[in-house]
C-alpha cells in the first residue's frame, strides 16, 4: 500500500500594518494580468462572432455591445489562468475577502466592446445593488487594447482614482456598493475589455449549523 501523502497546511497572509497603510485603494492593478497575444485574439473573437449571446445596451447611461466567451472556446482557459492569477494576489493582500471552506467561483467570461461618440457606462454604479447579485464577491476587468490618454478610463467615485486602460492590464476591487464606478467615454478609439465577477459560492453549515449564526448556541 503506498504510503499517505500527508496535505500541507494552508498559509494565510496577514498583512502588516505597513503594508495596509500603504494602500490608497482596494481596487488592485495588474499591468501583465493577460498576454498581449491573447488579448488581440479576443478581440479577433468578438469581431468575428455574433452567433454567441449577445447583449447590446442603448440607453441614456450606457452604450456598448456585450458577448460571452462559450467555455469550450480555446480562449477560456487562459482568461481563466489570469483570473485566478489575480484572484490568488489579490487574496493575498486581503485574504478577509472570503473566509469560507471553498473557493470564490468565476464561472463567466463576458467580453465588451465600447465605441467612440457616445459609448460607455456613464453613471456611477456598483456591481452589488440587489438580492439577485448579491454573493457577487468582487469584480475583475481585463482591458484588451490601449486607449489614448484621457479616453475610457475606469473611475472610482469615492476613491477619486481613474485607472487607464492599457493593454493585458487587470483590475480587481470589491462589489459592494460604496465601490461606485463608472465606465468613461472613449472619443477615437473602441475599447475591449474582458470583465466579469467573483462569485461567493454556496456555503451551508458554515458555523455548523444551519440555522443562523446570529441565533444563541444552547
């Protein structure tokens, strides 16, 4: 009988005090999250395919055309590798974002193309405002081309921060609703992202039991 692998125990990062003083947003950076060749080709994908589900808004706050990658496309995994790449820094730096027995699910890859004159997601919002999306844990982009200066940026209401879109550059911060943000308009060039949410996943008898942990134990 071979002999038992014995698992080794999980290492949770807790930041110092430093390192949390030194952090002005929770809204996180990665300027190499995506290959530049992986980029240009789900760029080609978008431009190419319309028989994907599709969404296209047209209304006074926002203007764009949305299509979501189907998870046997090649493209999948490595959208799937950077995410989880991200998601992996990113708990690091704030391993309090999910405490649970699981792992946060990202089970979608939308694609989004936003055009100059009028294109963009122009009032403020956040990724948590209703029952329906509300084990959204945080929300990752990925933009999939540069944007001249000035142009497209993702902006932060109460941070007061815009984060440029730059090619194979990531971001991820958290759904609730004071991360209010917005989508800038682009005036000469579209702009692609990849973007999606990190789910909580469904967890019962987490305090072991299921009634609630606000209940009094015996």
């Amino acid at each position: 009988m071979g002999k038992r692998m014995r698992m080794k125990p999980l290492q949770v990062h807790v930041p110092s005090a430093k390192e949390y003083g030194n952090q002005k947003s929770f809204a996180m950076e990665f300027d190499s999250a995506l290959e530049s060749s992986w980029c240009t080709a789900l760029i080609d994908w978008f431009d190419r395919n319309d028989d994907v589900r599709t969404v296209e808004a047209n209304r006074a706050t926002r203007k764009d055309v949305q299509k979501w990658l189907p998870e046997d496309h090649d493209l999948w995994i490595h959208l799937q590798n950077a995410k989880r790449d991200m998601l992996k820094n990113y708990l690091y730096r704030f391993p309090s974002v999910y405490r649970g027995k699981k792992r946060l699910r990202m089970p979608e890859n939308k694609i989004q193309r936003t055009d100059p004159f009028g294109g963009g997601f122009h009032n403020f919002h956040s990724e948590v405002s209703h029952w329906e999306n509300c084990t959204r844990a945080l929300v990752w982009t990925i933009y999939l081309n540069d944007v001249p200066s000035n142009e497209g940026e993702t902006e932060f209401l109460f941070d007061k921060i815009r984060i440029h879109p730059k090619k194979g550059r990531g971001v991820v911060w958290p759904a609730a609703w004071m991360f209010q943000h917005r989508g800038n308009p682009v005036h000469t060039h579209s702009k692609y992202i990849a973007t999606g949410w990190y789910w909580y996943p469904e967890e019962k008898g987490y305090y072991e039991s299921e009634k609630s942990s606000t209940e009094p134990k015996p």
